[in-house]
C-alpha cells in the first residue's frame, strides 16, 4: 500500500476517535502519520525507507521487507521505543497513543492487501487473508484511498469535529511569525 494510501485511510479512522476525546490537533495528526509510515522502514524505497536510509537498508538486510516490522513482534517493539523515546523527550501519552495507533492501522490495512502479512511471525509464517483485497499500487487501492480521502472531508466539514488549539504548535505565533517575515521581506524587495 502507498504511504498516501495508508494516511488517509488511517486519518478517516483516528478523527472520530480524536474528535471524541478531545484531541483532535495537528500534533496528534502528526504523531498518528508517524505510526501509519513507520512499519515500511523496512523498505529504502518507501516514502519513510527513504528519508531513513542505512537504517532502512540494515533493516530490509536483516528482517525482509513486510518482515518483522509488520508483525505483532514489531507491533510491539514500537510500542516500547515510543514509549521509552515519548516519555522521555514529549512527556504526552497522547501522542504516543496515536503513534501505536498509527502503526496498528498500518498493520491492518496491509493485511487487506494481496500478500498479506505474517502478524505472528517469527513463530508461524502464515499470513491472514480477508475475502475481499487489493492489490498493491491497483486501481482497487487508488479507489480506497478516493473514498477514505472523501471520509476525510465529510468529516471535518459536515460534522462538529474541529481542530483544537494545539499544545505544542501555537498558530498564533506562526501567523505572526509570518507576518514579521513578510514584513521583512516586503520592506527589501518593495522599496
Ligand atoms: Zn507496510
């Protein structure tokens, strides 16, 4: 599954979820994105694998790609690095939560696919396969991702789920920051 697939269809579901308890925010987004992505460092070729490589070379060296990153194991193991790093440097289990979710709906939504992943790896490598599945890169897939783009949508437009003010992202300060900017700027080029 694309990464742009696998966001969207992972937003559709976290919104609701946000919405509901009260930390619909950017960073909450961002950390939910993180998780969606991160299973496919596994791959130097995936939007992550790229921005990561050697790690994600090392990683596609030792376990595979769709390997151990995509099983309960790895499921696990970054529940525990997000954790340990999340505790120490943000200090917010919201926001870990949300990468744990992430990486879960990434994992769920990969076992839609053709191939399918091993979830209980390394102990069995069966994988789980659904009646119905998409194949990787498919118009099937491009039509999910239409649809969740469109969940997406209604969501934030015909619902009252809105955006709260972020803790850590203050729009505020952004806007004046970039009225100051274009101040600056306007004031050299427009003499
Ligand atoms: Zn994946």
């Amino acid at each position: 599954m694309k990464h742009t697939t696998h966001l969207l269809i992972s937003t559709a579901v976290a919104i609701p979820i946000m919405a509901n308890t009260g930390t619909l925010t950017v960073t909450s987004m961002l950390a939910l994105s993180l998780g969606a992505l991160a299973p496919d460092i596994d791959e130097p070729e995936s939007y992550i694998g790229r921005r990561t490589r050697g790690v994600s070379d090392l990683i596609k060296l030792l376990f595979g790609h769709r390997g151990l990153t995509h099983t309960l194991v790895g499921l696990f193991f970054g529940m525990f690095l997000a954790l340990l790093l999340g505790t120490y440097f943000i200090k917010d289990h919201t926001l870990i939560y949300y990468f744990i979710l992430g990486y879960f709906l990434h994992l769920l939504e990969d076992s839609f696919s053709k191939s399918s992943i091993m979830w209980l790896y390394p102990f069995t490598e069966k994988t789980i396969h659904f009646p119905f599945y998409y194949v990787t890169g498919s118009f099937t897939e491009a039509i999910i991702g239409f649809v969740a783009m469109g969940i997406v949508y209604l969501q934030l437009t015909k619902t009252d789920y809105a955006f709260i003010s972020d803790p850590y992202i203050n729009f505020n300060n952004l806007t004046q920051l970039f009225d100051v900017l274009f101040n600056r700027l306007s004031r050299i080029f427009i003499r």
